[in-house]
C-alpha cells in the first residue's frame, strides 16, 4: 500500500501506461521506503472534457497529458512528500516525457484501522502485517 489512483485523459497506448505506472511505482518505493511488493494501482482514463485541472493560480498551461495522481496512504512525513513530488515530477519527465507542469498529485491519509487486503481482516491491526 499506498493505493494510487491515476486519472488522465484517453488516448495513451498500452507501453505508456505501463510506463507512467512503474514510473510512479519505482518513485513510491524510493521515496516511502515501501517494499517493491506493494503495488496497488487503479487508471481511470476520461474525455478532454471531463477533467478540467486549472493551476489554482500560478501561472502556468496544462496540457493534453495531465495528470492527476491521487495517493491514500497511511501518514507519511513531509521530507518523504517533498522528495516524492520532487523525483515523481523529474523521473516522469526523463521517462514518459511528461511535463512537470502536467503532474498534480493529491495525498489522503488514513489509518491502520482502514484497511483490509482481503479475507475480511484488518492485517495492519491484526498484526500481519
């Protein structure tokens, strides 16, 4: 865990896709220290029309290729935040050519109690993991 859910306009092709996501993947482990196993991804693809992410006033274009990365995740420190922003923005500029301006990113934190990976149990509480 986290679980990270992508939302980005149609039209990427299969080999870009994998390529955004084991990007991010790859940043997640780097920067949350999380183990390589946990992966939990969810791509939510939408017309042009249906997603209107402005720059909440800084100055800057958004394209065709944002996208916007909605992570929940148990409590993570802001030097971990700040350098997951950070090497998320480079790696997927060097990786998928997608621009920096073009990646907005949104953490939600919760707890151990609100999470079940299955079986009807809350593992974090129960001790397995």
């Amino acid at each position: 865990m986290p679980l990270i859910r992508f939302d980005l306009i149609e039209g990427r092709d299969e080999v870009s896709l994998k390529r955004l996501l084991d990007t991010t993947h790859e940043v997640v482990v780097e920067a949350f220290g999380v183990p390589e196993g946990d992966r939990y991804q969810i791509v939510h693809q939408h017309a042009a029309n249906e997603m209107i992410i402005k720059d909440t006033g800084l100055g800057f274009e958004r394209s065709e290729s944002v996208v916007l990365i909605t992570i929940t995740s148990t409590q993570r420190n802001d030097k971990q935040k700040k350098a997951f922003y950070r090497l998320l923005a480079e790696r997927l500029e060097e990786v998928c050519g997608i621009e920096p301006n073009d990646v907005m990113v949104s953490i939600v934190t919760n707890g151990a109690a609100d999470w079940s990976f299955g079986f009807g149990e809350a593992q974090f509480l129960t001790g397995k993991l």
